[in-house]
C-alpha cells in the first residue's frame, strides 16, 4: 500500500478520477467551487485553500484498489476535522471499497499525530457506504437532510429589527441555546460549543476558502426579554447560501420559527440574489419540514452523519528502578521467614527417629 500527499505529479490522475468523485460535506461542496486544478495549484500556493489536505493513493500490484484521492478539511483553530471528497466512487468503473478504508485509515493516523480529535463525515445514506466507514471505525450519530429552495419568489416581509447581530457577550447564551436543542448524541460528536466559537470568534468571521474564494458567516439573535430564543447562522458563499436554525423544534408555537427563517431568507435575497437557498435538518428536527414546504424548500440529499474518535499517541516514559526513587536506601540484614510447620509433622519425625531399623 502507497498512500502519500498529494503532489504535482498527480493532477492529471486527479482531474480523470474527479468525474467520478463522491462529495461529502454537503455545505462545503454546494457553497464552494472546488476543482481539482484548485487543489493542484494550493500545492504551490497554500493559503488558496488554507485547511485542505490531499492523500493520493497508488497501488501498481493491487487490481481491486489501485489509484485514489481522499481530500480532508482542518481548520487551524479546531479539534476536529471533516472529510470532504472521496475518489472515485464506490459505483465507478474503478470504485471498491479497499480504495476509502485504505485513504481514510492513513488520513485519520496522520490528523491524529497533528492533535486532532475527531474526523466528522456526513456520508451518502446509503448501505454500501455507510457500512464502508463503519468498517474504519466511524459510528453513525444522526441523519440529516438538506432542503434547497427552488424558486426565487420574494420571502415573506419581516421587520428589519427581527433580529440582531450578535455580540461577542452573546456567545455563554448562544452556547446554552445549543445545548438545549442539540441531541446528547449529536452535542458529544459534533462539539457544538467549539463550532461556535470556531465561526463566531468575531462573529461575522470569514471562513473556509482563501482570501478570494471563502464563506461568510454571520450570526443573528432573537432576543426577548433578556433571553436569546432563537438565532440564526447565515453561510453566503460564491455558490449558494446555507442557513442554520437554531430554534426549538418542539415548541408549539412556530412564531419563531417562521421569523428566523423569513429572516434569513431577507439575508439571503439581499447578499446573493438568484442563488439557492440550503437548509440542513437533522432527524430530531423534522418537526421542522412542514415549514420548509411553506417557504419553498424541498428534499435535495439525504446523509448519514458519522463521526470517528482519533486516537492520540502518547508518549511513555521509561521504567526507573525501584532504587532510583529512593533518595537514601538502608544498609540492613534480611531474615526470610520460613513456613510454619504443622504439629503432627514434629511428632511423626519424632517418632520414626526412635523406632531402631530392621536388620
């Protein structure tokens, strides 16, 4: 097995597999224009995709997996990192199984030597590649679908004071926000709290891209009363927008609900005009759909959101003997104690040694 960085040499092996590649960070993808030649050329100039690592794999011996591309993205500022492309497909001319589990065991073994925790993917929901990840040690926590607007009739009129930005003093409430929505399951995998502070360390920071060819995002509060209800993160990139919910999806009264969403899709209209619209709804949140079906979104892709614990190496120290920890050890005698013998034995020896032996 031959799985190495990716280099120049392996563009046009790239380019021809790319049309057989299975994109898996939905958001990324749908948001960003990512080429193979934009990989190539972030070789030579890294900060044009500043957290993308390739792996290449080639096998010259090996007919069922033999050439390969694993793309992973990992924020400098975060625990975690998430898969984004795979190469070629597992229904390709070329695709097999070996292919993945080989460039993702080698992927996971290198982000763990650079301190990274967890490797989040969210996979097609499909068998073959959900049980393909499973057998390199991802566990499934959730599924989500993505909703895309279709049509880019005017959203609802909503006031422009619905919603305010937030501030950085709104981060402890946002935090508890999240964690009162999010499923134990999904907050242990996902890390929620530094997700948001990862995007909204300044809240409105520009992420995953380059200077030239990023997402922005930007978070928006409902505040009644004191008390954050809801909020709303909105991702603008070249592609498309994606909006994130943060309100309660039990709560009887969809008031909120309705002026997050009509809020962000205002947002959307007025930053991209003409692009879609993407919405993600985890399996706890599909209280949610009957909205999305009022504003225009239906079903785009369906994703099994799987996630893997990365083990960190651990350096151990040498044994030191037992005398070194002793600062000043004792000169002294020893007496081993010998075994207690029993009565019956004494007065058996005893006896045979006064019985005369036969002549």
């Amino acid at each position: 097995m031959s799985v190495r960085s990716y280099s120049l040499s392996d563009i046009l092996r790239h380019q021809r597999l790319a049309r057989y590649a299975t994109r898996l960070d939905p958001e990324y993808h749908l948001l960003l224009s990512h080429t193979p030649f934009r990989a190539a050329l972030a070789i030579l100039l890294p900060w044009l995709l500043p957290g993308v690592t390739t792996y290449t794999l080639v096998q010259q011996r090996n007919g069922l997996a033999h050439s390969g591309f694993l793309e992973l993205f990992v924020p400098s500022s975060d625990s975690r990192a998430r898969v984004l492309t795979l190469m070629p497909a597992l229904d390709a001319p070329a695709g097999h199984p070996a292919a993945w589990q080989k460039l993702i065991a080698h992927g996971a073994q290198e982000l763990a030597q650079r301190g990274i925790t967890r490797l989040l993917a969210q996979v097609p929901d499909q068998p073959l590649p959900v049980q393909t990840f499973k057998q390199v040690g991802f566990q499934l926590y959730t599924h989500q679908t993505v909703w895309r607007r279709v049509h880019s009739a005017p959203p609802r009129p909503v006031p422009p004071d619905a919603l305010r930005p937030a501030a950085p003093e709104d981060t402890w409430a946002l935090a508890r926000l999240l964690r009162r929505i999010t499923p134990p399951a999904v907050w242990e995998a996902e890390q929620a709290v530094e997700a948001l502070e990862g995007s909204a360390q300044a809240f409105g920071l520009e992420r995953l891209g380059s200077p030239f060819h990023r997402v922005h995002s930007e978070i928006h509060v409902l505040a009644r009363q004191a008390e954050i209800r809801a909020a709303l993160r909105v991702d603008r990139g070249p592609r498309g927008v994606w909006l994130h919910l943060w309100v309660d999806p039990l709560d009887r009264d969809p008031s909120d609900a309705h002026l997050v969403l009509g809020y962000g899709l205002v947002q959307a209209r007025s930053s991209r005009p003409g692009r879609p619209v993407y919405i993600g709804l985890r399996e706890d949140q599909q209280g949610l759909r009957s909205l999305l079906h009022g504003y225009g979104f239906v079903p785009f892709t369906d994703r099994a959101c799987m996630v893997r614990p990365l083990v960190q190496r651990v350096e151990r120290r040498a044994r030191r003997p037992l005398a070194d920890l002793v600062a000043e050890a004792l000169p002294g005698t020893l007496a081993i104690p010998q075994s207690r013998r029993l009565h019956w034995q004494e007065t058996w020896e005893s006896a045979q040694a006064t019985v005369e032996p036969l002549a």
